[in-house]
C-alpha cells in the first residue's frame, strides 16, 4: 500500500509517539505474526505480536488510546476470519467455535493493556461473545468498537496485500455483508447494539455513506466509519499522477464521511491529517 509498511515494535512505537504529538489521539493495531495456523493461535498468544505491542504502546507512549484488531485472518493459514471445516473450500466458516477465539483474542488484547477492542470479524454473536469474557474477567468498563456494517468489498485489496491475509480458497461472502442489501447493515447494527457494542461502525465509507447516514440517524449511537485501504489508494494513485490535489481532497473526502454522521474515522491519512491541520 503507497506509504504504509509493516512495522517492527520499535519502528511502531516511535511511529505512535510520531501520531500522539501531533495530536493523534488513538491508533488501531493489525498484527502479522510470525507463524500462520488453521486456528490463528498466535493471535490469542499473551506473546503474540499485537500484545507486545499494546504492552511497549502502554509502557512508552502514554495517553494514547490503543485500539485492537479482533480477527483471526491475519492469523490463519486459511486466511479466514474464522474457523474452517478442513473438508470445504467454500470458504463457509464455523460460526460458533469461532466465537470462543475471538473471545479469547480480545481478553489477551485487553489483558496486555488495550483501550478499546475491535471485533472486525463478522461472525454472529461475537459482540455477546466478546463482552462476556471481558465482564467474567473483570474489565467491565473496557468499550467494544463493533466493526457492525462491515461488507464484503473489493475496497479491501490493498490491505489484505499489506497484511498478507487475502483467503486461500473461497471468499468472505458467508460472513461479511452483501454490498447491495443496505437494510440488513441496520439490522446488524441493532443486533450488536443489543449484544453490548459500545461504538458501531460501517466499513468501507466512501460506497456505503448512506449507511453512516442511516445508522447515525435511526440508533443516535456513537458511530465510526473506516475509510479502507482500496478508498485510500485510488486517491493515492491519482494523487501521484498528478491527477488530483491529495490535501484537498482528502479533506473533502473526510468532510463527506463526518458530515454524513461519522463521529469517528479510521483513515491512513490521519497523520497528514493533523499535520494540515495544524498548519491551517
Ligand atoms: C480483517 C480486516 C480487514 C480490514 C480491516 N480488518 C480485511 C478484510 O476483511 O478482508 C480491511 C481494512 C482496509 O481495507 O483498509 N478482518
Ligand atoms: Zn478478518
């Protein structure tokens, strides 16, 4: 992805410290382990990646709000984001084995010092799943940020290329959701206000900003958009050709996805955001 890198703990905190100063007030952690399997074992690991993170994060910068990623695909061979029947290469996954993983994943991301966990999974019953373990370990005050109106779009390209967590068979169609159906966005956004979801959130933003409209106005609950990697990129592309002006549309970008409703935007450009900003 143009201008974004994997990161090594080190090259991340300073990084993070970067964002922080420049009045950045949280960050959103993916990690790459180093090993792959069909379950995702290194993503629940208390020494997995994204928890020696957390911990240097909490250590090092502190006052940054730290956000985690809740999902298995970076984490399994299948590139799934949950659990496979090794028989099938439908790409179906098992909803509820999964759940305890996920579940497990978000209490080692807590346990290690995590602000906030992001379940961008889309499994059914993950947010109940999630807040449970969290409550029966006693980190009752720590928010779920539901990736709640997440669809299966082609705006993911360029981050499952960086992340390297593009599945191996099959697609994400049985979990994620189906671009042309914007009713069901709501229902699943009510039923994970229901299940204990603290912020909602509809990813990708650019395509689906009826959708950041819709579920601002009919929940009022506080609510996030993800403007993806594939939104960032065909402006980064154009940008370098010198087709358009990056800094103004960018902000024209990011004007729509608030004015739209978003309370919250998880953008790529967030630090040349600040620093726009700051300079006026
Ligand atoms: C993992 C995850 C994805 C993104 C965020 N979390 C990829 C996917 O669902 O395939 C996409 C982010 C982006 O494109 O910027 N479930
Ligand atoms: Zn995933």
């Amino acid at each position: 992805m143009p201008g974004v890198a994997q990161l090594s703990i080190d090259e991340m905190l300073s990084e993070a410290r970067t964002a922080f100063e420049a009045g950045i007030k949280a960050i959103l952690l993916f990690g790459i382990p180093s090993r792959k399997d069909p379950r995702g074992s290194e993503g629940y690991s208390s020494r997995g990646i994204v928890q020696q993170a957390v911990r240097e994060l909490k250590k090092h910068v502190s006052g940054l709000l730290v956000i985690t990623d809740v999902c298995l695909c970076e984490y399994t061979s299948h590139g799934h984001c949950g659990l496979i029947d090794p028989q099938d290469r439908s790409g179906r996954v098992l909803n509820d084995p999964t759940l305890k993983l996920l579940a497990k994943m978000a209490l080692s991301h807590v346990e290690a010092g995590a602000d906030i966990v992001a379940p961008s999974d889309m499994m059914d019953g993950r947010i109940m799943a999630v807040r449970n373990m969290l409550d029966d370990n006693g980190y009752i005050d720590i928010p779920i940020l539901s990736y709640a109106a997440k669809f299966a779009s082609a705006y993911y390209g360029p981050f499952r290329e960086a992340a390297q967590s593009a599945p191996q068979f099959g697609d994400r169609r049985s979990y994620q959701m189906d671009p042309a159906n914007g009713d069901e966005a709501l229902r699943e956004v009510a039923m994970d206000i229901e299940e204990g979801a603290d912020i909602v959130m509809v990813k990708p933003a650019l395509a689906y900003l009826d959708l950041v409209y819709r579920v601002k106005t009919v929940f009022r609950y506080p609510t996030a958009a993800y403007a993806v990697s594939g939104e960032y990129s065909l402006i980064k592309a154009a940008a370098e050709r010198g087709w358009v002006n990056e800094r103004a549309i960018v902000m024209e970008t990011l004007q729509g996805i608030r004015r739209a409703g978003a309370d919250l935007i998880i953008t790529y450009w967030a630090l040349d955001v600040a620093r726009w900003l700051k300079e006026g």
